[in-house]
C-alpha cells in the first residue's frame, strides 16, 4: 500500500511540472509605452505607406503587446516567447500549476492551452524527409496555364515585391543551386523558426522547399519560378511532427511580423480542422471564415493590406472532402488543384462553406507540379500546396504591374480573369486564372461609362472597351454620313479579349458614325478619322 501511494504521488508531481504550452491573453493594452501617433516605433516605413495609400486607419489592435503584462507573466516563472498585438497576448512555456496562477492574474482575460508537452526548449527535430522521384519535368506548362509566361516576358518578375511564406521547414534552400541567387541578389530578408524558437528553418521538412521553388527557384534553360526576383521571408509556422492548435497562433505571430514588414502577398500551403488534441477539433459549422483562430487572423492580415493566398486543402477525396481553415476567409484566394488537362485532382479540396460562398476561389495545376527537392533536384509534386504558389506568384506579378492597385482589386482582378468566372461553381470556383485577363480588368474596370471608345480621333486603329465583359456578344458597326456600312463586327467577348481593337486605317479622312451594343447597352457615338 505504501509503495502504490509514492508511485501515485510521483505520477501527480510529474503531471503537475509537465511542460505544455499556453496561450495567455490579456484584457487590454492600458498603459503600454507605444501610441498610435508614432507608428514607427512598431511598423516599417512601407507598412505605414500602405496603410496611408489604402486608407487603413491604426487602432489599438496594432499597438504591441504591453510589455509589463509580459514581465509579471515571466514572474510566475512561465517562460514566455512570442506575443501577438491582434490577439493581445503572449505564448508561454510552463506547468499546469503556473497556468492556473497566471489565469487568477488581474489584467489576464484567458489561459487556453494550444499544446501539449515542451517544443520551444529543446524541442523535437524531425528526422523523416519526403521520398520523390527525380524528372526533368519543365515549369514552362505551369506558368504558361496562368498566362505567366507573358507576365515574365513583359518583365513583372516579382521585382521589389516582398512575399512571405508560412511553412514546415526548408531543407535544402541554404544548399543547393537552384536557390543560390537568392543569396548572392540578397532577396532571402528574414526567416524564423516559430516552432522550435530559433533562426532555423533548414532543418524540419522539404515541403516549404517545394512550395518556394515555385515561386523563387531559377535555374537557367531548366527550371524558372513564378516570381524568382521578388524578396522572400521564410517562416516556419507548421510543426511537421504534431498537430496543435498552437500552430494556429505560430501563423498569426508569423502574419503580424509580415504585417509589420510592409509584405505585399502571404502565401500559406497549410490548412487545419482536426488535431492530435480531440477537443481543439473544429466543425465543418465552423468553416464560416469568423471562428478558428487562423481565419480570424487571416482576416485581419487581409484588412492590413496584403494580399493572402493559401491552399484548399487535400481533403477532396476524404471523409472532410471540404477546405480547410483558414481558406474559408471571405476575401483570401483558396486555391484549389486541377490537372495538366484542366479537370479537378480528385484529391483537391471542395466547397461551399456552411453560409453557401464559392470556394475554392480559382485553381492551378497541383497534380504533377513542377517542383525542386531538397536535394536541388527537379521533381514533380501533387497536392493543393503546390497550386497556391503559383498563384501567389500572379499576385506578385500583378502588384508589380499595378502598385497602386489595393489588395480587394488586385483580388477581383483574379476572379474576373478566371476561366469559368460567369459560372462559377464549388469544384474548380471561378477557375484558371489569367494574367492578361486580370491585366485587362485593372487597367480598364475602373472606368465609369460601359462602353469607352479612344483614340478619338484615331488614325489606325480604335479600342473599343467593354466596362464588364463577361462573355456577351458584341456588335460593331462604322457608318458613313450617308448611312452606309463600312465595317462591322460581331464577337463574344471577355477579359482577354478587351478591348476589341478596329482597324479604321483603310478609311478616308473624315467624320463616321460608331455604333456598340453589348450586354443590352448600346453607345452611338462620332468618330473623327485623321
């Protein structure tokens, strides 16, 4: 009996110094030492010049986290690590019984724990590296679906776009050729390992080294990545070896540092519903963009300015079958993954969610995704993770063609560029996104009338531009003063087509009459040919 009462005592003492990790929120930022009047103090100059730009007005939200309220949470003897301004807390290290004296502390609001056992202290190395087979398979096809191959050939290569990646581990990256000019050009700005505390994020996992090269790999004649001369931030946010809730919360610490930075586009091949923990499980319910604790914080990444493309998720021929958090925002592009023909991979992610909105929003090619390994060697790869960076690299490309374009544009601009965006459904969303197409609604959505003609006069050729072409018939005609048809015109139209370009070269000199019908609105108007 005695030895039986030590072994019970001994198991309480150990479960009650087990190390876990919690999140300690706080109920207000009262007393911090940073005002909204001198931003600068906490975001970079371009984070400031965005918010200016875009009318983005500072509140509390993005005031850091005060720093007292984290000292006498340290007091406890927790040991903290990283704070969040948008859910005003800390992350902390430490034993049941020091949670409970935390959460009993006047200014904290809530103690949840987001993990079970010690990660930020000599945590856990994973040793498993993904096995692929090596082809020669070309990036050609994968840039050219998306019309990346002419956004490249007008030079939007990602120049001065900064791009940060949420991830698992990039092994290889720091190693082999197909990334070296990151270093030498100095386009690798920061990375961070969230997981494990550290500057390491070389060490855990290949699958951010495939998902980056998408984007940042160049190898001449072989192998080109969709925005290779863009900045890149690296960080590791996913925890290879287990599935916690507090991944949720690396990602908004993640998405804050981004934030601060100035970063224009997030791209994030992670998705979430179900965890090693059973009670932080979340609902199909609960895919309504406004629950989980990485919707909610991707929502507020995308209210900061940057544009946040992730995948759907892998779960299409599963029992979950839908997306996954945080792809179910009101206003992220959830990418889905198709086929080099263009049919859905079964395996890609389907919608709606719960309140009946589309998703995913478009796709890309994610079955036989051209990618390089940790190794450096060129792969080809499957999975919805591999269709997001493609399109976050059209992202890159379009903010560098239209920087003065806001994020909700540059968001619609890729819907409406998107093969089956007049019949959108919850297999493919709106479909194959286009660069010419979203170009074309950039530099012409904006305008006021339907139907805009220019040069006027004109000496070769007239542009007749259609404010929504989504797919209608368009008639054409030039008549002379004697009412006689010289030229007409009858055609469908869409984004790639706008605007129609008329070739008045062969007329005489002189005054005609255009008429445009499209979509039930017809436009009479003179011409003057010089």
């Amino acid at each position: 009996m005695r030895l039986q009462f030590l072994l019970l005592a001994l198991c309480i003492s150990a479960y009650a110094h087990a190390q876990d990790r919690y999140f300690v929120s706080f109920n207000d930022k009262a007393n911090t030492t940073f005002s909204l009047s001198n931003p600068s103090a906490f975001l970079s100059a371009k984070s400031i010049a965005r918010r200016t730009r875009l009318g983005i007005v500072l509140t509390e939200e993005d005031l850091p986290v005060n720093a007292t309220y984290i000292a006498q949470v340290k007091a406890t003897g927790a040991k903290t690590f990283f704070t969040s301004k948008w859910w005003n807390g800390v992350l902390v290290q430490t034993d049941a019984t020091i949670a409970t004296t935390i959460a009993a502390l006047p200014f904290v609001k809530k103690v949840e724990r987001v993990a079970i056992g010690a990660k930020l202290l000599n945590g856990r190395i994973a040793k498993n590296e993904e096995t692929e087979v090596t082809t020669t398979q070309s990036t050609d096809f994968q840039l050219a679906q998306l019309g990346m191959d002419q956004m490249q050939r007008e030079n939007y290569l990602g120049q001065t776009i900064d791009i940060a990646q949420f991830d698992s581990g990039w092994k290889g990256v720091d190693l082999t050729a197909p990334f070296a000019h990151l270093y030498t050009s100095g386009r690798l700005k920061e990375v961070k390992n969230f997981v494990r505390n550290s500057s390491d994020v070389y060490t855990d996992d290949t699958h951010g080294t495939s998902v980056l090269s998408i984007m940042a790999a160049y190898m001449p004649g072989s192998y080109t990545g969709g925005s290779y001369q863009a900045n890149f931030y690296l960080y590791e946010t996913e925890d290879k070896l287990e599935e916690y809730r507090v991944e949720e919360y690396n990602w908004a610490f993640a998405a804050e540092r981004a934030d601060s930075i100035g970063v224009d586009v997030i791209n994030s091949s992670l998705g979430y519903n179900q965890f090693d923990d059973p009670s932080m499980d979340y609902t199909k319910a609960n895919l309504d963009g406004k629950t989980s604790v990485i919707s909610i914080t991707a929502k507020k990444a995308i209210s900061k300015g940057m544009v946040v493309v992730t995948s759907a998720g892998n779960e299409g021929a599963k029992t979950w079958q839908t997306i996954t958090m945080p792809a179910d925002v009101d206003g992220i592009l959830a990418v889905g993954a198709i086929t080099s023909d263009g049919f859905k991979s079964s395996f890609s992610s389907i919608g709606p969610t719960p309140d009946g909105r589309i998703k995913p929003e478009v796709v890309a090619l994610g079955s036989g995704t051209a990618t390089i390994n940790g190794s450096g060697a060129q792969t080809t790869t499957n999975g919805t993770s591999f269709a997001s960076p493609l399109v976050a690299s059209l992202v890159a490309g379009l903010i560098q063609a239209f920087p003065d374009a806001s994020p909700q544009q540059i968001y619609q601009a890729i819907l409406y560029s998107a093969s089956q965006s007049n019949n959108p459904d919850n297999q493919l969303g709106y479909g194959i996104p286009n660069f010419n197409r979203a170009k074309s609604y950039l530099t012409y959505g904006k305008l006021e009338k339907d139907i805009t003609v220019y040069p006027n006069p004109v000496k070769t050729k007239l542009q007749v531009v259609i404010k929504e072409p989504l797919g209608q018939t368009v008639t054409l005609s030039v008549y002379d003063y004697f009412g006689r048809n010289l030229i007409t015109y009858v055609g469908t139209i869409d984004w790639s087509s706008n605007p129609i370009q008329v070739d008045v070269s062969s007329l005489p000199t002189g005054m005609y009459i255009l008429e445009v019908t499209s979509g039930g609105v017809t436009e009479v108007m003179k011409v003057i040919k010089i």
